[in-house]
C-alpha cells in the first residue's frame, strides 16, 4: 500500500522590521541626498561648506569631499554615465562631477541663479530652472556645456522628467502654471494652470502617465493627464508641504504642513483621483516611500531629536518601526537595490535597513 505523502506548508517568513543599521558622521548639516544605486554611492549636500560628500554604501563610509559652488542646493544623478549633478544657487552654475574619480570636471555657468536639476539619462540631458532670468537651461551631458535656453517666462521653480515620454515638466511660481516641454525639440508645447504657488517639486508616475503637481497655496492637489495635457484635482481640504508616490500601488502621499498646528498625511488613489484614509502627522517632515516593501517613512525635522523617524504600512497606515535616529534627521533618500533608506538633516545620516 502506498502511503499518501504529507502536504508540506512552506513557513510564512516574517518580515524583519526597518532598523538603523550605521550612524555616520558628516560634520555640518544636510540639504539635500542622492543615491546612485548603480554604483551604491550616496552624494549630499551640505549649503554651508559648499561641498558635496559621497558615501560608500558599502562600507557606510565617506570617501570623498568635493568642493562645488556656493550654496549647493539640489543633486540629480544619471546612473548611466555615472555623472552628478549639482545646482549651486548662489553662482548660477552647475557642477559636473565624475563618479568614478569623485571630482568636479566641469562648472556650467546656466544662469543668475540655478534652483532645481533634473536628468534624463536616456538622452543625457540635464534640465535647471532658473527663476529669476525666466528660462530652463539645458545641459548637454556629453559636451558639459548649455546646449540651449527654453523661455518661460514667470518664475520657473521645480522640475521633473518622465523619461518614457521624454517630457519635461515645469512648475511656475510666477504664473501658478506648469510649463510642458518636448524633450525632442525643447520647446514648451503649452503651459496649463495649476494651483496656487507649485513650489513642491512634481511627481511624474510613468507607468500611468500621470503627473501630480502639489500646490503649496492651495487646498487641492493638482493631476496633470501627460496623453492630454488636461488637468484636474483632488480636494484635501490643506495647503500642502510635500508629496512621494509609489508607482508600484499607484498611491501618492501628500503632507500637510501647519506650522502652528500638526500637519496631515493624505493618501491618494491614482486611479480613482480620491483621499483613501488619512492621518496626524508632525507640523514639519520629510517623506520617503519604498516600492520594494511599500513602507512609508516620515521623518520630523525637529530641533532637539525627541521625536522619532516612523515608518508605516503603506496600505494601512499601521506603525511598524519608530527609529531614533538623531536631530533634524529630515532629509531621506532610498537606494533601491539595497533596501536600505538614508536620514539626514543634523551633522549624521542614518543607515535603515528596510
């Protein structure tokens, strides 16, 4: 008689919860990160020193300084040429730094004063926005030189790219508009009304072509159609502050900012345009969401480092993980191959594994 063989269950794995795995030390607060998870290294930038420092996510280590411009405010990264970029405010220039020898090999005069960077590795093309001269200047990552000026008039604030459709998208603070550029021709093909004041750099989803336009002025999220250029909203009901998607469950997160008051994190359906749930958060935070485990971080910028780094379920809103991870740790950055985010803001970055 043959015996039945028994059914095997395979054990259900629990999921480790995120926790701080490294502390490293950089001597002077944080503005801004950026990670090149092809490489794993982690760039920030420090306004004050007018330098950038690069991380070894390897080693959780430094291994370079770099001295840029005055007031380096923002980075963008392109991962196939291994390239950094580096808007310095106060010089209206950008830095082009060689990720491999971790040196500056080229400063691009762009404009009076050069405010967001973003890239488009597939045409290696790096877009700034200068506010004050009322133009986009657009780099030539193979020259290192301004390969032309879009005119836009206004205020030109933040910038983002959806790399599938090689569309270029502008805020205006100026014209409370965001300006839609052909990435082909560079030329702004229209410029369609938005909400009050879109500083908050915008989220591009590429998978469903959509882009969401916070509005710092404004009680409502805008959504921009890249098929139709249309425009429409959702109502929140706050002025917001910040905003991170998750293109994998197509849910974006919007932050509330009160400063007298504590702030609101709203979720968002993409595709039904609707507040799914809501909930309190700290008046001043940054946001991160990982796709790889759908967890959300949201990091208070905070003056004594009292109040923990959360991290939520990103479906349910459930905390899961509340991380000390030092003062003003506000400033968070995820490379994805890695799992691992990193918090910054004070003189430190903490390494979480997630």
């Amino acid at each position: 008689m043959l015996r039945r063989a028994a059914r095997f269950t395979k054990p259900r794995v629990r999921q480790a919860s995120p926790r701080v795995v490294a502390t490293i030390p950089v001597g002077g607060p944080i503005d801004s990160l950026a990670v090149n998870s092809a490489t794993d290294r982690i760039y920030f930038a420090q306004t004050d020193k007018g330098a950038v420092g690069a991380i070894d996510g390897a080693t959780n280590r430094i291994a370079a300084a770099i001295r840029v411009g005055r007031m380096p405010s923002y980075l963008a990264i392109n991962p196939r040429t291994n390239r950094i970029y580096v808007s310095n405010f106060f010089d209206g220039t950008i830095s082009v730094i060689n990720g491999a020898t971790n040196r500056v090999v080229r400063t691009v005069k762009v404009a009076e004063r050069a405010y967001d960077i973003a890239v488009n590795s597939r045409t290696n093309l790096i877009y700034t926005t200068a506010f004050l001269n009322g133009y986009v200047a657009v780099v030539n990552g193979t020259t290192n030189r301004v390969q032309t000026r879009i005119p836009t008039g206004g205020s030109p604030s933040a910038v983002a790219v959806n790399e599938l459709t090689n569309r270029i998208y502008v805020t205006d603070t100026g014209t409370d508009s965001v300006h839609i550029i052909d990435g082909r021709t560079q030329a702004v093909l229209k410029a369609v009304k938005v909400g009050r004041n879109p500083v908050i750099p915008p989220l591009v989803n590429e998978r469903t072509n959509r882009v969401y336009i916070p509005n710092n002025l404004s009680r409502f999220l805008s959504v921009l159609d890249g098929s139709d250029n249309t425009v429409s909203s959702v109502r929140l009901g706050r002025l917001q502050s910040e905003a991170v998607l998750n293109a994998a469950t197509n849910r974006i997160y919007v932050t509330s900012a009160q400063v007298s008051s504590p702030g609101r994190l709203f979720v968002v359906s993409g595709a039904t345009r609707r507040v799914l749930r809501s909930m309190t958060v700290p008046s001043s935070t940054s946001s991160l969401v990982n796709p790889n485990t759908n967890h959300l971080f949201v990091s208070p910028y905070v003056e004594s480092g009292a109040a923990p780094l959360s991290v939520y379920n990103g479906r349910t809103l459930r905390r899961i993980a509340a991380l000390r991870v030092g003062k003003q740790a506000g400033t968070l950055a995820l490379n994805p191959r890695t799992n691992r985010v990193y918090a910054g803001g004070g003189d430190r970055i903490a390494v979480i594994q997630d």
